[in-house]
C-alpha cells in the first residue's frame, strides 16, 4: 500500500554516495579542553568560600516563586532541579542547578558532563555539600548518574550518600574524575525526607566538582502517603535498566477469532487471525468507534478499514509471518478515507506499522494523532511461505500519512520506535507523502524517538534507501498534492542508515532543534553499509525553481552522523543542502566521535525526557 515513488530515489542516492561525501563531509569543531586540565582555573587559595542557601538557589522573582510553591510535585515524575530545597550548603561557591558547579561564582558552570555522558538537568556541586528535599510522601524512587564532572579532567575525589528519612540508602564510595558515572536507583516510597550529600573522601575539597546528574523522582502522585513504612537498613540493589522496546508477553492471552465492528461504542478484547487476507479487526461503520485494552495478533492487517472514526489506545499488535510466498506482516492499524485518528499509548511488534491515506474530516476537531506509542520492529520482509524470509522487502514505515492535505491539528509525537537489524525491515519510520497541515495549524512531528532503519543484510547492503524522517515525497505537480506545513522539532534520530530526516519535496518545512546521531555501525560493531547522510534537503522530483519548492528550513540541530572508511577511519557525513541555502543554517555539529555507546547515552537521554514530561510510552 505504500505510494513511495522509491526506485528512483534508491538508484540516485547510490549515484550521490561520492558526491553527498564531497558535499557534506564536516569535520567537527575542536573540543574546548576542560577547565582544570592546564592548571589555570580550581586552584583554591585557603579561603572559605563556602555557601548556605537562604533562598532556594535561586535569586529575585524566581526564588519568590520558589517559596510560594515549594516542592510543586507533579502526579508523574518529576526532575528534582525543579524543585526547591529545604535547605542546602555547598563547599565551594553555590549549588548550581541543570550545570556544573563551575567557580566559586553564581551560574558559572557548563553542560554537566560525566567520563564523556553529558546532562542538560540536576545539580553542580562541590564538596562538602548537601541538599535537603521534603518529598511529603509522595514518591516511588529517586534516581540519578553521580560522578565527578569532566571540567576538572581526571582528578578530584568524592563519595556520593543519599538518605532517606535520616538513613543512609545509597553510599557510592570513593569517586574520582576518571571514574565513569554510577546510578543511584533507590526505593524512597513513604519517605517525607531526601538529603542528597557529597564528601571530599578525606583529602580535602581539590577539584571536587561532582554532578547529580539527571536527578529525578519517580512515580509521584499529589497526595502522599500519610504514613511510612519502616525504611530499608542499606541502599536496595538497583534494578536491571529496561531494555528498549520490551517485549510485553502474550502467550497467557486467549483470543477470539476475527472481529467486525459495525456500530459505533467501545470494544475491549482479544482477537486474532491466521487468514493474511483477514484482519484481526474489520471497522465496518462511520461511527466513532474505540478500540482499548486489547490484545490483537495475525498474519495480516490487526486494524483494517474505510471511512473510520477511530481511536486505539492502551492494545498490544503482533505480526506475524503471513506464510504466503512474496506476502509481508500486516499493518497495526490499516485506515483509507478516514474522518478522525488517534492512535495513542499503544505497543507494536512485528507488523508494518501505521498507514492512513486519504482524509474525509470535516473540522470539528477531526484530525490524526499519533500519539505516545512504543514499536519494536517494523517488519517489511518478504515471506519464502515457508516460515522465513525471501530477502525482499516491503516499503514499511512506522507511520505513513498518504494523500491527507491541508487538514489542521496534525501531530506525530512522543512515539519510541526502535528496530533491529536482521528482526526488521522498513522504509522511514515516519513518511508523509503528499500530506500537509494547514499555514494557520501546521502538522507537528516532535518529541519521537526513533532508532534504527536498516537493510535486510545491512552489513553488505549499501543500496539501503530508508531512514528516519521523510518529509515533502510523492508527486509535487501542483500545491494541492506537494507536502508542506510541517515542524518537524525535539526528536532524537539514532542510526537510521540512508538518513536521519530528509526534505525531497514542497513547501514550508521547519526542521529545527533535533538531535540527529549515529556511530555508523551495526550493533555487532560492523560498518552499516548504507550508511550515508544525517539531513538532507534536496527537490528530488522537480529541481531547482520548482513552483512547489519554497520556504524549507532547517535550523538549530545537532548532527553527528558517521561514515567509516574501509580502513576504519571515520568522518561525519551532517548535511547535503542541495536545495537549501539561506534557509539552512546554525546547525551544530557533534563534537567529538559518535560512538556505540554515544547512541546508548542519547537512549538514556530519551528516558528521562519523558519520565521529566510525565509521559508514558505504550499501553497504561
């Protein structure tokens, strides 16, 4: 069902990988040393420099504020650098909040970065500190990365404590700046009481910049508990980190044969199908339908249907081999001539995603939204019929909006889509083909972490054409069918081969403030063949001077995107702005190499975004 015109684009990008290497290759910006490293800067002259805090950290209105609604939580989670304390002392110079502690002067620090993780929240602070929060009951956990920041280069010595109600539940030891990061993860249920200490480790307080990087609490509620349960004698072992995208179980499930619904109302259940050419669920009424807290799984489409009224949420999707020869997994939700979408707080595996062509609203708040699910394996591969996979694929996407123009209220956001090389096949993870919003409510795409786009054989395939984020595609003869009137903003694209986002056609995209890496490797370590170019703005259909190419912009992104000799050697392959040059500018690039084991800092980066906004990724 895909309408992607991508043979073409395929065979051109294969002609442009010498040219996109001239073009685009970028050599990043020289790293500032550190601070500390030359001797210049943290040299403590015996003075008492000390601080006590007597307004919350913070200065004028903010620290009237900060008094007036002190310890705000939040139902949800909650980033501790929000919150005020009870009372703080640092032993050189202020606590700072969301930066290192710097000098001995107010918001004099720099992004807080730990043996090379950075964090843009918590606290900056030198020894001996300490921080005392009333948390009144009313949170699960606290968790937080310590360790000495890198201003200071190796040197510096620390040992971290948390208390819980005046006892002791987490103790780091003996830190040093060439120490990596270590995580605080503990249980502070019922606890009214959080004081977070930092000691010099017994030979004095020489370089002792210690960041509580990315502080935050946890599975918070307004209320509180009104009593607390007897805390813990030592700190709880942590528990092992979520792996991405879990796969929730379904072999407990019972399920009922195929659904067709053909009245409107809610429906909550089970339902499967072996039939590929049968879907699980068969909407068969214009009336507003929801579909919530199911289980769906089959060989074809999950959801298939014409002219819907439709919101999914809180249902699990699995697809599965459809075991015909040349066939591929179904759709999780498969919607033509629709007049509302919400897709929200959904889990994916296996299937071939979210297709929605053509669009019948008629105002009223109809729309399509996209809104917080969690994918794992987008699966696009030919089946041999027989259990397994031809070696061909199937143009596949996580979400395909097709021939839906000039509709407001448009958004794609808060989506953790992850895919495995060798489990998945797709073409980008989020593609608008001849779709656009409105100039007065623009189509958002935002706040969408998506990792992964790869060939079926990705270590020797160079011919891979897919990527992250597709913007402007299909035909643009006129400015009824040419895509435009999108933002596209705040997502995190994490190794997605061909490219991370891509403008190929239309009118009026602004890409602006995404983070776009990746280390151009597989995994296993091996180079990612089809590795090419992190953003790319070309008018692919019509050249320059197209009457449906104007005002695409992207601004304000940081760029790290890999490509590795034969030799091993690498260089960063950022941008190929064929089509754009005013409208392309103040784009960082990464500093420094992209590695394995930056793209797991920037998935960890992506949890606690979304722990911080309170949301929950798939079903609730």
């Amino acid at each position: 069902m895909s309408h992607s015109p991508r043979s073409a684009l395929s065979l051109t990008a294969l002609a442009l990988t010498l040219t996109l290497a001239a073009c685009s290759q970028q050599t990043a910006p020289p790293q500032p040393q550190a601070d500390g490293q030359n001797g210049s800067q943290f040299i403590y002259d015996g003075t008492d420099h000390s601080w006590v805090s007597s307004d919350n950290g913070l200065v004028g209105m903010e620290a009237e504020v900060a008094r007036m609604k002190a310890l705000a939580i939040n139902t949800g989670n909650n980033m501790l650098s929000g919150e005020a304390w009870t009372a703080a002392t640092n032993g050189w110079g202020p606590i700072e909040r969301n930066m290192s502690v710097g000098e001995n002067g107010a918001r004099d620090g720099r992004m807080m970065v730990v043996n090379g993780k950075k964090y843009d929240s918590g606290f900056g602070v030198h020894s001996n500190s300490s921080m005392t929060f009333n948390l009144g009951g009313k949170c699960n956990r606290f968790i937080s990365d310590v360790g000495i920041d890198d201003e200071v280069g190796d040197r510096g010595s620390v040992v971290f404590q948390v208390f819980a109600d005046g006892v002791k539940v987490f103790d780091s030891g003996r830190m040093t700046g060439a120490d990596a990061p270590k995580t605080v993860n503990v249980d502070v249920s019922g606890r009214r009481e959080l004081k977070l200490v930092v000691g010099d480790a017994g030979d004095g307080l020489d370089y002792d910049h210690a960041d509580w990087g990315g502080a935050i609490l946890v599975d918070c509620n307004s209320s509180g508990t009104p009593t607390s349960p007897a805390p813990p004698s030592v700190a709880p072992p942590a528990p092992t980190p979520t792996p991405p995208a879990p796969t929730p179980p379904s072999g407990n499930v019972n399920y009922s044969g195929p659904l067709v619904i053909t009245k409107g109302g809610t429906y909550r259940g089970n339902w499967e199908s072996m039939n590929p050419n049968v879907p699980a669920v068969f909407i068969q009424t214009s009336e507003p339908v929801v579909i919530e807290g199911s289980n769906l799984r089959g060989r074809g489409h999950l959801i298939r249907g014409w002219k819907v009224n439709l919101t999914v949420r809180n249902t699990n999707g699995y697809g599965m081999n459809p075991n015909v020869a040349g066939a591929y997994a179904g759709r999780f939700a498969a919607v033509e001539e629709v007049y509302n979408l919400r897709v929200e707080n959904n889990y994916m595996e296996g299937t071939t995603g979210i297709y929605v062509n053509l669009f019948y609203g008629k105002g009223n708040g109809q729309t399509i939204k996209i809104l917080r699910n969690r994918a794992k394996n987008i699966d696009g591969r030919l089946s041999n019929g027989n259990g397994g996979y031809n070696g061909g694929r199937y143009y596949a996407q996580f979400a395909q909006i097709a021939k839906v123009q000039n509709v407001p209220g448009m958004e794609i956001a808060w989506n953790e889509v992850i895919n495995e090389p060798g489990k998945s096949s797709l073409e980008e993870n989020i593609n608008l083909y001849s779709t656009s919003g409105t100039a007065g409510s623009r189509m958002q795409i935002h706040d969408n972490y998506i990792q992964g786009a790869f060939a079926i054989q990705a270590a020797t395939d160079g011919g891979y054409s897919g990527g992250g984020i597709m913007l402007g595609d299909g035909p643009v003869g006129n400015l009824g069918e040419a895509g435009g009137y999108v933002d596209v903003y705040n997502n995190q694209i994490v190794s997605t081969s061909n490219q991370g986002i891509g403008i190929a056609g239309g009118h009026d995209h602004n890409v602006f403030n995404n983070r776009v890496l990746s280390s151009g490797r597989l995994p296993t370590g091996e180079i990612n063949k089809a590795q090419n170019v992190g953003i790319y703005v070309w008018d692919v259909m019509n050249g320059k001077g197209s009457n449906t190419w104007f005002n695409n912009t992207v601004h304000d992104n940081v760029i790290g995107w890999t490509r590795i000799n034969a030799n091993n050697s690498t260089w960063l392959n950022n941008t190929w702005f064929a089509d754009c040059s005013n409208t392309c500018y103040n784009n960082a690039s990464w500093s420094g190499a992209v590695t394995m084991d930056t793209e797991k800092q920037e998935f960890q980066m992506w949890q606690n975004k979304f722990r911080a906004a309170g949301m929950s990724m798939g079903p609730n």
